[in-house]
C-alpha cells in the first residue's frame, strides 16, 4: 500500500504529531458527559435499567421500573453501573454512569487507529481514528448512555483481531473473540452473525482469507468468543426458562424476514448515511475510486469495503431503522477514508479545510451570541424571546461553563495557528471545529437545552401532587423513559395498565398527545396535569378514582361534623331531639311563652 504522502507532496510540510491529534480526540470524548440529566428516548430508558442495577444489585436481567427488558444483554449496563457507583461521592449517578461512555468511546478510537496502522502503516493510525471522530452521527449518540457504544467498542476490536490475523494469528485471534464476545453482550446475536458473514465474503472476495494464518486466527478467535456468547444466556436460563425464551424471541425477532421489510426501512440507512457519516463517506468513496480495481488486492481496501456491505445489508434487513443501529457502519468507512485523505486532490482537500474553518467558527459565534441573554440578559429583545420559548429557566451567568467555553474557543484559534500545510490539516481542522461547536453547546447553552429535555420539574409536580404513600398508581401509554424518571427522581414506580383494561389502583397517570387527547373510560376526576416546558407532543395527566355516591355522602358528612367542636356537637345534638324529649319529665304543659288572652 503506498506510503502516506499527498499528490501535491512539494506544497506539504512535514505531518503533525501524534500528541495533537491524541488532544483533538480528548477533546471531543469528555464535553457532554456531566452537567445534564438523562433525555428521552434512549437515554432515559437506558439509565433506568443502570439506576435499578445501582439499587438493587442485581445484574443479570436487566430490568426498568420493576419489569424485565431484555432486549439487549447486560454488559454495558453492568459497566455503568459500576462507573456510577465509584463516582457516586462526587458525581450524580447519571453523570457517573454516563462515563461509561467516554471509556468505551475512548476504546473505539484505540482500536480503529490501531487497525489503522495494522493496514496501511505508520501514518494512518491516527487518520483512521480522526476519520471516525468526524462523523456527525457520532457526536452526539457518542456521548449518550446506550449500548450501542459498547457494540462500537466490540466492532472494533473485532476489526483489529481480524486485520492483525494475516500477520499474527494468535493475538489477532484473541483480539477478533473477544470483541465479538464484548458485540454479543452488548446488542445480541446479530453481533456474531455479522462477524461470521463478514468473514465468509471476505474470504470469497479475496485468497488472502483462505490462508493457514487466517484459520488460526478464526479458530482461536472461536475458543476466546464462546466464554462470552455462553455464559450469560446459561446464567439467565438457570435464572429463569422463561426470561431466556423471551430475550431469544426479542432478539430473533428483528428479523422477520423479507417479507415483512418495507422499502422505508429497507433504504433508511442509505438516506441516511450521507449526513450520518459525514465526511467519512465521500472521503471511503475516493479512495475506492482512486485505488480502482487493482485496490481490491489490499486487505485495507477489500476488508472495510466488504465488511461496510455485510453490515449495510444486515442493517436494512432489521425492522429496527434507527440511527443508533447505523452506528458499526462508521468504523470500515472510517478504515476506508483514511485510506483516501493522503491521495486526495489539492482542491478538494483545501475546500474541506475552508469550509471546516468557515463554518464551524461562524457556528461558535453564533453560540457566543446566544449566550449573551442566558447569561447577561441582553440583547433584551432576544432575551425575552429565550424567555418565552422556556419558561420557568433561571437566567444568569455562570462561571465555570463560561471558563470551559472560552478554554475550548481559546484552543481552537490556537489549533489554527499550528496546523501544517499537509494532507492531514483538512481532517484536523473538521475535527477540531466540530469539537469546539459540541462544547460550547455542552457547556454555554447546557442549562438552557436541559431545561427543556428534563422531566425533573414534572416529575417534581406529579410528586407534589400526589399523597406521601399513594397505596398504588397505574400508567396508561407511559413511556418506558418516562417510567424510568419517575422511578429515579422521585421513586414512583408505576403499574402499567394494558390497552382495553380496566385500572384496578386509585390513581391513574395517563401520557398522550393534548391535541388528540381522550379521558380514560370510568368514573375518574383529573387532579392534575403537566408538561415539559412548551412540549406540544406529550401531556401527562394524573386522576384519581371518583367514590362511590354512597360512600360521598357518608364522607362530606364525616367532614361537617368534624369541622364542628365536640361542645358545638352536643349542643347541636339536643336541639335536634324531639320536643317531648326537651321538655322536663311529668311536665304537661308544654314550655314556651304563655298564651295571649282572647
């Protein structure tokens, strides 16, 4: 594979240091981690199962608000938790299980650099690593806490062990088993078959794959995978026949076949990936282009190349078309534009450069000048605006985002001024910009975006407006994030009641759309309401079972007597009796005032 130098080398200055680009991705891992609460969906849903780990212990079934969810195995819940109680002395539980992310981002990134340099050489490690920090569909879900980072981190190492195995089967295997193993407890089957089905077409695709060094490398990659995909499913089937059989069926059950596919979810991932991956994609494209057929023959071509097909078709086959899903796409094609960034032309790179510089610093000023009002309360008219759109926000400056802000503005004027005139200035300048955007929105505009996403003040509200021990309280069309929030910022945990079923508790907590909204069927009086703020697609309603009439009466009287002091009571009580029983015993005239004469 040729070495990395650009076509217009005479125009280049010697490549950068590793330290800078080691900086660039630290700098993009930790800004998003703390300071925010736990958003919806995924991120709420999944901090719920994390949160029931920290209380309870209990880590097998992975389990959110009292019921099993066992769509996904443990792992990285597991490693969450863990993370959220070491730093639960000095950090909120979701802040600390949200580290967890950066720790399995941070290996993502160490292994794509390292089977970077595995396939191309020295130069390429951390090009392969910049090309996948790039993505704009990892900015934000790579800091979130799901478990799909823990599936990145297992790709990756996968795509290591099997790069290395041409050359070193032992390690490679070792490397190739158990991050197929880390796959498979972090989203399930599909893991390994796609790894299996990466393996069969590459070896088809290329002679290289049918080598000896190959097969010890599978083969030991098999011994170090099976401690992995048995353990934890015989644990739960020793636990329960029946959650074994459910996360089986779950599990099989993205794959309905293609039958059941539509043409919307088949082609999600290719409308997609033009943004989603960003500028990763174009980058894999050139350097398909540009290497040709003969490319082909390289493992650092025909690896990623197969590998992004494989998982490409598996993804559109799942009837799951979300982004999230997407996210394994990224590493080949982050393989693929490191492949290309040396070989592109002088033009294209300098107007990815420009663009990165010019667009990226017109982005942070515009965070700078929406920071001013949350933080000065001017320009007035604008501030009134914010106002409006969130009310209830506490406006006001603060300094240690502030200090974080301009740290991170500081250094990208600073990366500026160092970068080279070489093939790696285009990638280092758009990494480096979308790092400064991401911070500034984490640190200067984080309160104000938390303000909005949270459900502490509903949940806060609902608190309040419920008794201090309701005896139970039943959900319809609650959300299973919204089940987790209640259960953590206010420890309610919630019975819900199936579509066409009757509520059997004395209050009942309804979510739906207020534009569509319909009361719940029965005798029910709504005692209160509430919303995020200016959230005009979900509603959240709370009543209470109206008594029986009979039961009514019996309670307002109870109520009037007991506003009633006990002398008030007995006096009341004599002169209800009947006028014989006031009068005096053996009298037999009545008492009164005496009677007029004719």
């Amino acid at each position: 594979f040729r070495p990395p130098q650009s076509p217009y080398a005479k125009y280049q200055e010697p490549p950068h240091p590793g330290w800078l680009f080691a900086l660039v991705i630290a700098a993009w891992i930790f800004p998003g981690l703390l300071s925010h609460d736990p958003w919806k969906p995924d991120e709420a849903e999944n901090f719920g199962i994390v949160y029931h780990m920290v209380r309870t212990g209990e880590w097998l079934v992975p389990t959110l608000a009292g019921e099993p969810v066992l769509e996904k195995p443990p792992l990285y819940y597991v490693v969450a938790a863990a993370f959220a109680w070491f730093f639960s002395p000095l950090l909120p539980l979701h802040d600390g299980a949200r580290l967890a992310t950066g720790f399995f981002m941070a290996l993502t990134f160490l292994f794509v650099g390292l089977t970077g340099r595995e396939l191309y050489g020295r130069g390429y490690g951390w090009v392969s690593a910049l090309s996948l920090v790039g993505c704009f569909g990892l900015i934000i879900r790579g800091h979130q806490i799901i478990a799909d980072v823990a599936l990145l981190a297992g790709a990756a190492a996968a795509f290591y062990g099997l790069a290395m195995g041409l050359r070193r089967p032992g390690a490679g295997g070792a490397f190739f088993g158990t991050g197929v193993g880390v796959a498979f407890l972090s989203e399930g089957l599909l893991a390994p078959l796609l790894s299996a089905a990466v393996v069969a077409c590459a070896a088809a695709a290329s002679p290289l794959w049918r080598s000896r060094n190959v097969a010890i490398c599978l083969a030991l990659g098999l011994a170090f995978a099976l401690p992995w995909l048995i353990a934890w499913p015989y644990l739960l089937y020793r636990h329960s026949p029946a959650l074994f059989s459910l996360w089986l069926s779950a599990d099989l059950g993205r794959f309905p076949g293609l039958a059941s596919l539509t043409l919307d979810s088949a082609s999600f991932y290719v409308r997609a990936l033009p943004w989603f991956a960003w500028p990763a994609l174009p980058l894999a494209a050139w350097a398909l282009w540009h290497e040709g057929r003969s490319g082909f023959r390289h493992p650092g071509v025909h690896l990623p190349a197969v590998a992004f097909l494989v998982m490409l078709v598996g993804a559109s086959l799942s009837t799951s078309a979300r982004d999230v899903e997407g996210l394994p796409l990224l590493i080949p094609l982050a393989l693929l534009a490191s492949a290309g960034i040396y070989t592109l032309r002088r033009g294209a790179a300098n107007s990815l450069y420009w663009f990165a510089v010019l667009g990226f610093s017109v982005l942070a000023l515009v965070a700078w000048f929406y920071w001013l009002p949350l933080a000065l309360e001017v320009p007035e008219r604008l501030f009134r605006h914010l106002d409006r759109m969130r009310p209830g926000y506490t406006f006001g400056f603060r300094p240690i985002p502030f200090l974080i802000g301009l740290g991170y503005t500081v250094a990208w004027v600073a990366l500026l001024a160092v970068l080279r005139k070489n093939a790696e200035r285009p990638l280092l300048a758009w990494c480096g910009g979308l790092t400064l955007v991401w911070s500034l929105m984490m640190s200067l505009l984080i309160g104000y975006i938390d303000h909005a996403k949270t459900y502490r003040a509903v949940v806060s509200s609902l608190r309040a407006a419920l008794p201090v021990n309701p005896p139970c309280l039943d959900s319809l069309n609650l959300g299973k994030a919204q089940r987790a929030m209640l259960e953590y910022f206010a420890d309610i945990v919630t019975r819900p009641v199936p579509a066409g079923s009757e509520s059997s508790c004395t209050w009942l907590l309804v979510q739906g759309d207020p534009r569509q909204w319909t009361d719940p069927t029965g005798e029910w009086e709504k005692v209160w309401e509430g919303r995020r703020p200016r959230d005009k697609n979900e509603l959240w309603v709370l009543y209470k079972k109206k008594p029986p009439e009979s039961a009514k009466g019996a309670r307002r009287l109870a109520a009037v007597t007991a506003a009633f002091p006990e002398r008030r009571l007995r006096k009341r009580a004599a002169w209800s009796r009947p006028l014989r029983a006031r009068r005096g015993r053996g009298s037999k005239e009545p008492r009164g005032p005496p009677a007029r004469a004719a």
